[in-house]
C-alpha cells in the first residue's frame, strides 16, 4: 500500500496541521484564564472547615456603633408586629414605642437608611437593624459589600450565632443562635436546621473543588474518582433532605407561620400588587432588592445546582418538556436570590458557572451516567421533601386560624387579619412574593430534567 497517497496535499496537510495548533493553543489559553480566575477558596470567603459559615463569630461592631448593638439585644423577642393585636402583642405595644424612640433619636448615626414599612411598630427598622448589623460586622464590612439592605438568610444563619463552648470550632452542635424576632425556640430551631443544612454542605463544596482541580477528567483514575465523589454526593444530599424534614420536630408548623414568618415578609411578599417599601432618601428606591429571606438565598444549594447542571430557567432543551405550570413560574427567582448572598459568595458561583460541565462529562462516559443521575435524583427527592415540608408549614397554615399565641387569647382584628391573608388575596406566596407551589414545583421538575437516562 501507498501510505503517501493516504495523506494529504500538503497545502491541506498543513492546514490541517495549523488548525489543529491553533485549537490547541486557545484552548490552553483558556484554561490559563480560568486558572487564573481560580483563586483559593479562602478568596471567597469560603472556609475549608465550615464552608459558607464564617468559622468565627463575626465581632461586635467597633465602640462608636454600640447604640445599634444595644438596640438589637433590646429588640430581641421585644417588639410585635404593627398588624398582630393578640394580647401579648399589645402588651409590647408601649415597650415597642420607646424602642423605637430611642432608635429615632439615634438616626443620624445609622449605618443605612432606615426603612418605613408595615404598621405602626417598626418592623422595618428591626430588620433593617438586624441586617446593618451583621452585614457591616467582619473585616471592614467587606463581607456584607453589595449585600442587598434588608434581612437576608446570610443575617439570620450565617452571621447570627456564637459558640456555646468558644474553646470548641463551630460545629452543628457547637452553635447558638443570637438574635430572634419571636423570641420562641422554635425560632431558634428553624436557624438550626438551616445551620446544620449548610454545615453538611461543606463535603459538597470540597468534591466541587476536587472536580475542578483534576488534571484530566477523562483518564481511568479521574473517573474512578468522579464516580466515587458523585455517590459521596448523593449520601450527602440525602443527609441535608433528612435535616431538613427533621425541622418538624423542633420548629411547630402554626408558631413558624403566624409568629416567626410574617418578621421574614419582604417588600414583594404580599404580591406585584401589594404596598411597597419606602427608603426616605434614598434615589431609585423602588429598584432596591427588598424580598425577605430565604432558602433560595442559600450559596451552597445554588453551588450545588450549578455543579449538577439544573436548568432553572428552562434555557436549554431537555425532557420532559417543561409544562404550562413550568413555564409560568419566575424563571429568574434562583439568580435574583443571587443579590442577597455576600458579594464574594456571588463571585465564587459566577465562576463555578464557567468552570468543567459535570453533566457534559457524564454524557459522554458511560461509567459515570448512573452515579451522576443517582446525585440528581437524591436533589430531586431532596426538592420533592421540601415541597411537602412547603405545604405543611405556609400553605396548609395559610388556612389555619391563628388561635392563641402562649395561652393569650386572639382578638377580633387577627381574625380578620386570618380572613383576609386566606380570602380573596390570590395564591399562597413565599416571603419573596413569589406563587410558592408553582416555583417550588418548577424547580423540582427542572432537577428531574438533568437526568440523563429518561
């Protein structure tokens, strides 16, 4: 045989030739690049040991800001909501009125503005203080930069607690939880289910970080290494689904919702028709990110839904088609929770979204399918959970009457305040406004999308 004849022209030949250089060459200046974006995660504010969670208590603010810091230990389980009239919330009516005197008072020293919201106590002033707190807390503020100015899930779990013995790391069993609105301990054992969830998060961050630090993806030992790390991960979702139906336990469905949630209602939680928020002073305060907290503010479910490749907001084509309900839901929700996260939290997520497709290498290696579609399916099971957990703790509620808030009896204007949230308002909505059956829903059937095997 003519091997020659098997080549060739040279004029194609080394077309070929530099073709083939020239993907080589940018491919490597690309990972150059990426490289160079990839800092360590102490970068962003990522601790090897708790992840997410600061793995100190973030100090007190410097001696000059005392006052707010004396403010919120005074606010603590203190003040009610301008539209409760139970008993006990009228007992804390003359209290709540010099709380906020004093606050008025000291306004020229606040850290933001203050907000105008809800009723004639300040609840806006007591989750605007609770977030300027902790947000400007921790080196400099540095923290809290670009963090959007109302409570958010970073004020209440991640900067919100201090160790029960300090001599001991944090650890889910090391940890106490400061601040509260309600002052009830199922308050207090809602942020410690949040807690542990992002503690056990931490082994989800190192196989992200293992993934995209490998060498080589496609040589036999990375791959046996990615199938073990997927089925690490399935274990590990499915520890979080268990802690966070464990909840139901500690945190009593009627005293989350009709005692702890409404302090967590943003400005958007009533609707796109409800009353809005004012900042007094403030330009273009109705562009402000003003929704409450949230489990959608979490940085280690987004890394975890970025790393899996689950398409939120229905870009790419996968099956089962999305249905009406799918494509009714706010496809931008996962990514507008993204501005209430702490800005160097946001940027470790911008880069993990550009960084190595896990779904892309499981498309393509046959050994690596099922383990990658067994880590989708426990996100899914962990979605469908968190559904059911939805529906006992603000829809079923939704419908429930208030009744007596320790033994006090209710008034008439709960009553109607009960009537009016369960008649005639439209859907059930989470505390960022959203319809919450719809969006829950579309973000499990999004999970189940990724599956590989159909």
């Amino acid at each position: 045989m003519d091997v020659f004849n098997l080549l060739p022209s040279p004029p194609l030949f080394f077309s070929h030739f530099f073709r083939l250089a020239f993907s080589v060459f940018h491919s490597k200046v690309q990972i150059r690049k990426l490289l160079n974006q990839r800092r360590s995660p102490n970068a962003y504010d990522i601790s090897p040991h708790t992840g997410f969670f600061p793995p100190e208590p973030l100090p007190n603010l410097p001696s000059a800001f005392g006052i707010w810091e004396q403010a919120l230990r005074d606010a603590n389980g203190n003040l009610s909501l301008g539209e409760d009239e139970s008993d006990e919330a009228l007992e804390k009516r003359p209290y709540g009125h010099t709380w906020r005197a004093k606050i008025d008072a000291h306004r020229i020293a606040s850290l933001r503005p203050p907000t105008v919201a809800e009723g004639s106590l300040c609840v806006g002033m007591a989750r605007e203080l609770l977030c300027s707190l902790d947000a400007s807390k921790s080196r400099g503020r540095e923290v809290g930069a670009g963090l959007a100015p109302v409570l958010t899930f970073a004020d209440t779990v991640l900067w919100n607690w201090e160790p029960i013995r300090p001599d001991m790391p944090l650890s889910p069993e090391n940890i106490r939880f400061v601040n509260t609105f309600s002052g009830t301990d199922d308050e207090k054992n809602f942020y410690q289910a949040s807690a542990q969830a992002e503690l056990r998060g931490v082994e989800i961050l190192r196989i992200i970080d293992d993934f995209n630090n490998l060498p080589s993806a496609s040589d036999l030992t990375s791959i046996s290494k990615i199938s073990r790390d997927l089925t690490r991960l399935a274990g590990v979702i499915q520890d979080i689904n268990e802690i966070i139906t464990s909840v139901r336990s500690t945190c009593d469905p009627h005293v989350f919702y009709w005692d702890i949630r409404p302090w967590f209602e943003g400005c958007d939680a009533k609707g796109p028709d409800g009353p809005g928020w004012i900042y007094e002073g403030v330009d273009d305060a109705e562009n402000l990110d003003l929704s409450g907290p949230s489990a959608g503010q979490s940085s280690v479910m987004h890394a975890l839904d970025i790393f899996l490749d689950i398409d939120h907001k229905l870009e790419q084509r996968r099956y089962p088609a999305p249905s009406s309900e799918n494509k009714r839901a706010d496809h931008g929700f996962m990514d507008r929770m993204r501005r209430y996260m702490p800005g160097k939290h946001r940027d470790y997520l911008d880069l993990l979204s550009v960084s190595r497709s896990i779904r892309e290498l499981a498309q393509e290696t046959p050994a690596l399918r099922d383990p990658y579609d067994n880590a989708v399916m426990a996100l899914k099971s962990l979605r469908d959970h968190h559904i059911r957990i939805a529906c006992l703790y603000i829809v079923t509620m939704s419908r429930s009457i208030p009744g007596s808030r320790g033994g006090c009896p209710v008034s008439a204007m709960l009553d109607r305040l009960q009537a009016s949230r369960v008649a005639g308002n439209g859907p059930v909505r989470g505390t960022g406004g959203n319809e919450l059956s719809v969006l829950l829903k579309a973000g499990r059937d999004a999970t189940l999308r990724a599956r590989l095997k159909k």
